[in-house]
C-alpha cells in the first residue's frame, strides 16, 4: 500500500475522475488539477510534484509539433492491478 503522500493524493484523485479517457493534456491542465486537489497554489511546489511523477512513469509524454508537450495519465491498475482504490460509493 502507499502511504499517504501528496503523490498519493493526486495519483487517487487522478484515477477517480478518469483523467486518462481525457487524451493527452497540457502541462497547464494537469497543474490547475494539482493546485486543486491538493488546496496549494504554490507553482514550483506543483511543478516539482509533477516532474516526479512523469519520472515516475506515471504520464506519457509527446512532444507536438508547436515544440511543446503533452501529457496522458497512466492509470494506476494499469501499472499495478493489485492496488485498492477508495470506492466510489460514497461520493456524490
């Protein structure tokens, strides 16, 4: 099990909403996302989370032709099909 890390948090959050059927996404995106799930708009904390999460083959990365990047989620039972996520039963 993970602990409960901010990485958790968002990675969670992430699978919950299904942010992987949304396709490949700006940086900008994905860091509102961040910013609000975890309440803290501090952009190089964000930022820092993000790269090791992309490092962590967590996000696939293709560059466009505009020379920028885009970034598609990698679900976490893809990775790992044991892992237990928090039923959605509950939340409205």
């Amino acid at each position: 099990m993970l602990k409960n890390t901010e990485e958790n948090v968002i990675l969670t959050y992430l699978e919950y909403r299904k942010i992987n059927n949304m396709g490949f996404l700006k940086y900008s995106h994905l860091s509102a996302i961040f910013c609000y799930v975890l309440n803290n708009y501090d952009k190089d904390h964000i930022r820092k989370l993000f790269i090791k999460l992309v490092r962590n083959n967590h996000f696939i990365k293709k560059r466009n032709i505009k020379r920028s990047y885009t970034y598609k989620f990698i679900p976490l039972t893809s990775l790992n099909p044991s892992v237990d996520l928090p039923s959605a039963q509950h939340a409205v």
